[in-house]
C-alpha cells in the first residue's frame, strides 16, 4: 500500500476513491464499480465511511439499511441495485430488471442492463467480470462456491449473454489471503486432488489454502489469458484497519460490498 497525492493504493492495482477500493483498471475502461471498506480515519485524519454499506444486522432490515446508505453514497436510486440471497453456491443468474426483496438465490449475477450487481463479503472473494461493451459480472465467492464452479459459472455466463472472451477482465477485490487462510485436512484434501500447488501443509495439523491463485487457475482454463486477470487483492484478515473479516472477528463484525454497473461504460 502507498499513496500518491490525495489517493492511496493497494498493490499497484487498486486505488482508494472516496472511500471506496476501485480497480484501475477497471476505471480506465470507465466501468462503474467498487468494494466498499470499514469505517476508519484515514491518514490525513479525515473520516471516511470505509463500509458505510456494512452494518451488524444480517436480516433483511439490515440488508435494506446497507443498500439504502449505499445508494445515497453513489447517489443512484434504490431501484437500480440487485442483490441476491446468497448461499455459498455456484449458481449465477442473468438479471434483465430489478429483483426485490432480496429474494433470488444464487451467489453470481450477470447483466448487460443498466443495472448495479452487488454481493457481501467478509473474507469470501467479491470477483467482478467486465468487457467493455457493458456485460458485467459479480460473484461472491467463498471456498465452497469457487470448488463448485462459481468462477466457471460467471465466465460462462457472461460469454452466453453475448461478451467476447478476449475481451473480457476478470478482478478479485479485497478477501481473505493465503497468509491466513487455514483449514484442517478434511478441506484441505478438496483442494489438493486438483490444486495441489495451492495447499501448503503446516506440520501441525492445518494447511493454508490459496483461493486466490485457485481462480487464477480456474479462470485461465476457461481460456482467459493471465494478462485480463487482476489478483493481486489486499488480504481481508490481514489489514484490520481497512477491512472485515470473519476469520480475524468471527460473528462481531460487518460486511463490505463488490459491485459493478452493466450498460455502456462512460467515458472520460
């Protein structure tokens, strides 16, 4: 992490705007998007709402909460954000209007509308999909969805909707690294009888499983090339000043948001 000017950066590839962690990349394509942060001062002592899309409630009300603050934030209407009931799966939806109440379970979505996609995450991966024609994906995944294809579901996906693999830019946002990301054997063995360069073994009864570089795999079988991937997120456990993380908190903790906008880019 470093700064330059007004703006902070997260490993040469995400720049902190306003409170918000955004892709560089994905900025110069002009794609809306963004994955919230926790609240804390910042270093010029100034407060920014870092996860003013995150509160404590995990029921609808809490949800509606989230999603209220998070469209004064982005000053768009309620109306245009689409979420999911998420639960830790493989499933992806194409979304073509508004889903309301929350109601739609999967953990992907897949627009070319104009449309915001939003997923929560604390430690699970927030994994955005873009071309530059408007098809755009959003994914929560966590260990169980990315072992059942959540990955392969939302390039397959968004190619189905219409996007050019060549030209599609895949991002995963902040989430749990492989520094702090152990699991015992019984998990571990999911992971080693395809990954096996992905599970490191402790000696003492834990392995740390990278998820990070397992999508990486998972997404250059799917034909994407190393050069349209962005993984190189700050790890969530790791830097408690920026962000949640279930592993670090358990229960006591709040939620960030990945979000993405379908539609036509806009241009600066």
């Amino acid at each position: 992490m470093f700064s330059k000017g007004d703006q902070i950066f997260f490993s040469g590839s995400f720049v902190l705007d306003k409170g918000v962690l955004k892709s560089i990349r994905l900025l110069q394509l002009g794609i809306e998007h963004g994955f919230s942060l926790r609240f804390k001062k910042d270093l010029v002592g100034q407060l920014w709402p870092f996860g003013r899309f995150a509160l404590f409630r995990k029921d609808s009300l809490g949800l509606q909460q989230e999603l209220l603050l998070l469209s004064r934030r982005e000053e768009r209407p309620e109306s245009s954000w689409v979420l999911c009931n998420q639960v830790h799966g493989s499933r992806v939806e194409v979304v073509k209007s508004k889903i309301t109440n929350f109601s739609q379970t999967a953990d992907g979505m897949v627009t070319k509308e104009n449309l915001f996609l939003g997923v929560y995450t604390a430690d699970c991966l927030g994994v955005l999909i873009a071309d530059a024609k408007g098809h755009v994906a959003c994914l929560h995944a966590g260990w169980r969805g990315i072992l059942s294809g959540i990955i392969e579901q939302g390039i397959k996906q968004i190619i189905d909707k219409g996007a050019l693999k060549e030209h599609l830019y895949l991002v995963v946002g902040p989430s749990i690294g492989p520094c702090c990301f152990t699991v015992k054997l019984d998990v571990a063995k999911l992971f080693q009888k395809n990954y096996p360069d992905c599970v490191n073994d402790l000696e003492n009864g834990t392995y740390r499983v990278d998820l990070w570089q397992v999508v990486r795999k998972k997404s250059l079988f799917m034909g994407l090339s190393d050069e349209q991937l962005e993984i190189t997120p700050p790890c969530t456990c790791c830097l408690s000043r920026y962000f949640y993380s279930y592993r670090r908190e358990k229960e006591i903790m709040g939620h960030h948001i990945a979000f993405i906008k379908g539609g036509m880019p806009i241009r600066g």
